[in-house]
C-alpha cells in the first residue's frame, strides 16, 4: 500500500505533528514500507499457532497472596480532621 502526500499529511495532522514539505515524501516512502512489512506479516499462516505471554516461555514467579502487615487504618485515622465509616472526608473542591 503506497501512501501519497495527502495521507501523510492526514496522519501527520492525527499525530499532531509538523513535518517539512521537504521531508513528507521521505515520510510517505518509509510508511509505505512499513505498511508493506505488516501486509507480509498478515499473510503468514498462523493457524495452530497458539499465542504466547512471552518469547521463552517463562513463569512468572508469584509469592503467596498473605497478609503481611496488620490493619492500623484506625490508627493512621486518629489524626485526620474527619472520618466517616472508615474513609477520609475532604471539602468538596469541584462544583
């Protein structure tokens, strides 16, 4: 798919970006490239392929899911100016 002037203008527009006029054909090249590349791509045949989380086929290393630390939210709470029912109560800053 070879894009022209105007695409890469558009795109350059959605990307909030400025090019050169000098360069937009340069631009227009190397998208069309890479454009090409992912045609290629799609045309590989993937099926029974399963998909994978990681190139090496790694486990992730989990701890175990307990509870570490004891619950002190009164505590931390004793000194705040309001509470109610366990949460922090704070003015109203948008109306």
């Amino acid at each position: 798919m070879a894009l022209g002037r105007d695409e890469v203008l558009t795109i350059a527009h959605l990307a909030r970006i400025s090019i050169d006029d000098r360069d937009i054909d340069g631009y227009a090249r190397n998208l069309s490239e890479i454009l090409s590349f992912v045609e290629q791509m799609n045309a590989v045949d993937t099926d029974g392929v399963e998909p994978m989380a990681h190139p090496l086929d790694a486990v992730q290393r989990l701890r175990a899911d307990e509870v570490t630390e004891p619950d002190r939210r009164e505590h931390y709470q004793q000194s705040a100016p309001a509470v109610e029912a366990g949460l922090y109560l704070v003015p109203r800053v948008v109306e």
